[in-house]
C-alpha cells in the first residue's frame, strides 16, 4: 500500500485486513484497518464512500461502515452471487 503525504489519515496506518468470501450465493468482503478512525455520524460524506455504496446497492447489495476515532474502520459489503455457469 502506497502511503500518503504527511499528516494524513494514512499516515498513523500501521495494517490493513481484507477479507473476501462467497456462501449462500452471497459474497462478502471487507476492509478493515487500525488507522485513526472516524465519527460516521459526523463525517463529511465524500464521493469515495458514497459510490462504494451506490455501487453495491445497484447490483442488490448492502454496506456498512463502522468506525469510531482511534480506533480504526471497517468497511464490510454483502453481494449476490453470480449463478454459476454450467
């Protein structure tokens, strides 16, 4: 992972789990990392967030944000599946 100029909120960034998985013909995912956190109930809504939201509402999915100030964020998606071919 690239990092950011100083002082932003990479910058305290020390790891980053993502996880991906698919059962019951759902695919979930998430992002997960030990930065700084945030307010979601306060933070100024930008485009990166509410097009990842956009994006996994369009194809029947959901996506919730949970975050609270130093302590990190998780960002988690559920999606259909895909029926398999053949």
């Amino acid at each position: 992972m690239r990092r950011a100029g100083q002082g932003s909120h990479l910058s305290r960034l020390a790891e980053v789990t993502i996880r991906l998985a698919q059962e019951d013909g759902r695919v979930r995912f998430s992002v997960e990392d030990d930065g700084i956190g945030f307010d979601p109930a306060t933070a100024r809504s930008g485009a990166g967030l509410t097009n990842l939201g956009d994006r996994v509402a369009a194809v029947g999915g959901g996506l919730h944000i949970d975050s609270r100030p130093g302590e990190g964020t998780r960002i988690t998606a559920e999606l259909p599946s895909a029926p398999a071919e053949g």
